[in-house]
C-alpha cells in the first residue's frame, strides 16, 4: 500500500523502551517518541508496523499514557493475530516503525467537575491518560473477563477506581455497568467517556442517556491507511438536528464520537 504525504511526514522509527507482559496476553509497551509526547490528545491512537512484509497493514493501537518530560509513550496491546503476536516478540532497545498521533480523542471542559470513565477489556488503556488530565472527581469503572490489568496505574490518578469480572475472580462479579447502577454517585451534572467492545458502549450509552449526561464513545474499526484516504473504516453517525446520517472514517472523524450520534445497528 502506497503511503500519502501526511502518512510520509509522520511515520518514524522509535526505541522500544520496554515491551512486558501485564496479563495473560496482555503486554504494554512503551516507546521513545521525543517532541510527539507533546502533540497527544487522551483518546488518540498510533499506527505500528511489522517488519514481516506479508504484514504490510499497519496496526492501530490507542495511547495508553504519556509521559511528556521523558518524550515517551506508552501503549497496552492484547495478542489477537499475527501482527500483535509479532509485537510481543520484540526486545527493549530494538526499534518499530510507528505514525503517531491519529485520530481525534476525547473532549472536555477546564471547569470539568464530575467524569465518569468506563472501560472494558482492551478498551480500558486510552482511559488512563484521560483520568490523568481531567479535573474535578473522577470515577473509574473497568470490566475484564477475568485478569484485571492497569488497575494500579489508575489508582495515582483517583481514589474511585471500580471493577468488574465476568468470572467474579476480582472486584464484582458482572458487568461493567451493574457495577457502575451500584456505586455511582450519580451527580445531577457529568460526562461520561467510554471505550470497549460495542455491546458495552451502546448499553452505557443508554445509561448516560437516560440519566441525561453527554456521553463521548471510542469506536473501532479495520483500518488500512490510518488517515482519512481509503474510507475503510466508516460508521454511521447522525444529525441530531435532523435525523439524517453520514458515514464518517473512525481513523479521522474518530474515533472518538458523540455516542448519542452513533448508528448501533440498523434498527436504531
Ligand atoms: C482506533 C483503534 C484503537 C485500538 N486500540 C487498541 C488497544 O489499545 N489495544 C489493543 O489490544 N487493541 C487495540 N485495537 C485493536 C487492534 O488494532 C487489533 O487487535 C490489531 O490490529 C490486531 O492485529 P493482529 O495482526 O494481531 O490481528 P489479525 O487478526 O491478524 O489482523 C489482521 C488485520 O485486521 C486488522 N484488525 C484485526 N482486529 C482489529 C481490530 N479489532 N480493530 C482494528 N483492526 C483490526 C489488523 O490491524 C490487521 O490489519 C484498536 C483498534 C482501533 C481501530
Ligand atoms: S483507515 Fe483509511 S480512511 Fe480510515
């Protein structure tokens, strides 16, 4: 696949600084991105390649923190296919090719006084820089099917951190949103940010719309360049106003959106 020019101007090699194991097939990896630590939005994501040939598709995973002063990032990758398990072969001190940043992450106000996080899975990661920047309280609710990862790192960030298992091995046993009808303080004003498998997203949606909060969704699709050209990875998003919808690419609209505009599925 031919790269475009903006695809050009921001594809880099970067050091690997460390690529670890946190969960069972789970590994965070952080790299050294210099002066790009300061160009990150909470809610964007990274393109990374494989040095396999027959891999060519870059893989987009989302910002896990930054770390500005050190000119680092950090991502959390769970190994699905080939592409992810290639990364986990990797050593610190070797290098990727990466495109970094992309997309559009999630948006708040400075006077910010009550947030609402919830993540589940491999959707949890993009959360923790988010927590981290965010003022006012910050509550924390994250869903694993069994082995919960990340949990510490939110805790420096706030004092309400809750989880969910599916297995009930750790925190409650259920979902993410039984947890969060239960210990959600439920203040008159709030916005919820959310980022996981899309059942998930579309039943907090329907909570942070009946209790009438502005809801911002992180969605996923297959993506091929990663930057708007190829329209490979649209959703359906509709007018408010008007009722009418448009397809809008993940990678460049996205991928976070209002989860209000959101097309879940055809009946909707
Ligand atoms: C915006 C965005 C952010 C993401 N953030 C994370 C993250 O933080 N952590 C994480 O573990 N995963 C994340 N994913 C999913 C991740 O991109 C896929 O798990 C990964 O691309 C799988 O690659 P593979 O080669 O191992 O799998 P394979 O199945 O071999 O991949 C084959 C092709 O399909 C694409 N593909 C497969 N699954 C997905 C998927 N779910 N989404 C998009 N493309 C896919 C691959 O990129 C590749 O081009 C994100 C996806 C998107 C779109
Ligand atoms: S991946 Fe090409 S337009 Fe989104």
């Amino acid at each position: 696949m031919c790269l475009t020019e903006d695809q050009w101007k921001r594809k880099k090699t970067v050091v690997i600084i460390k690529n670890e194991a946190i969960a069972k097939d789970v590994y965070e990896m952080d790299l050294q991105v210099g002066e790009t630590a300061k160009e990150i939005e909470p809610g964007q994501f990274i393109h990374l390649y494989c040095r396999q040939g027959q891999r060519l598709l870059p893989r987009p995973i989302s910002i896990c923190e930054v770390d500005e002063k050190k000119g680092r990032l950090k991502i959390v990758y769970g190994i699905v296919g080939s592409g992810t398990k290639e990364f986990a072969s990797y050593s610190p001190f070797e290098t990727i090719d990466i495109i970094a940043p992309l997309g559009k992450g999630y948006q708040w106000e400075s006077q910010e006084k009550h947030s609402i996080l919830v993540g589940g899975g491999l959707g949890v990661p993009p959360l923790l820089e988010l927590a981290k920047r965010l003022p006012g309280k910050v509550e924390v609710y994250l869903g694993f099917r069994s082995q919960p990862f990340l949990v510490e790192n939110f805790k420096k960030y706030t004092d309400f951190v809750y989880i969910a298992t599916d297995d009930g091995s750790h925190g409650t046993k259920g979902t993410v949103l039984d947890v969060l009808k239960n210990k959600s303080e439920c203040p008159e004003k709030a916005r919820v940010y959310t980022c996981g498998p899309k059942p998930m997203l579309q039943s907090i949606t329907q909570w942070a719309v009946e209790k009438g909060y502005p809801i911002q969704v992180s969605l996923e699709e297959r993506m091929a360049c990663g930057v708007g050209a190829c329209v490979g990875c649209v959703c359906k998003i509709k007018d408010l106003q008007t009722g009418e919808w448009q397809y809008q690419r993940v990678c460049k609209e996205g991928p976070v959106f209002n989860g209000k505009e959101v097309i879940w599925n055809e009946e909707s």
